[in-house]
C-alpha cells in the first residue's frame, strides 16, 4: 500500500506504473539509482530490478518527506531515516 496526500501523487503514481515514463532501453544496466526530488519514493519501487545495487532518494519537502517515511516503513521494516 502506498500512502498519497493529493491529486498529484495520484498523477505522479499514474505516470509511473502505468505509462512507464521512467523506463528506458537501458534500464537493466543501472546499478545506483540517484533520486533528486524523491517525492513520496516511488522510486524505491522502480529499483526492483536485480541489478540495481543502490538508491539515494532526496527530498527536501518536509510535508512530502513524511509521506516518504510513511512508504518506506511500509516497503522496508525498520528503516531509519
């Protein structure tokens, strides 16, 4: 389950996994995933892939941030942010 707080993380889920705007040809080369306005860290879900070694995921939103723990609690337990 993915916490949401507006129409936009709707939107933005929406863009993600239905539309696959962030897959490329190339995506099964990327090891380290770098998020730059993680937003509510649907990112985490996008390094599933067996290569991926590694995720930074940035967001300076406070608001936005809590949503952010919210998911990863709920994806990894006992993360610490």
């Amino acid at each position: 389950m993915i916490k949401i707080d507006s129409i936009k993380d709707y939107l933005t889920i929406n863009e993600t996994f239905n539309w696959g705007i962030y897959k490329t040809p190339r995506w099964n080369e990327y090891k380290n995933i770098v998020d730059i306005g993680a937003n509510i860290c649907l990112s985490l879900f996008l390094c599933n892939q067996p290569n991926v070694e590694s995720l930074i995921a940035i967001e300076p939103n406070d608001e936005v941030l809590n949503i952010a723990r919210v998911n990863l609690n709920h994806i990894i337990k006992g993360i610490n942010l």
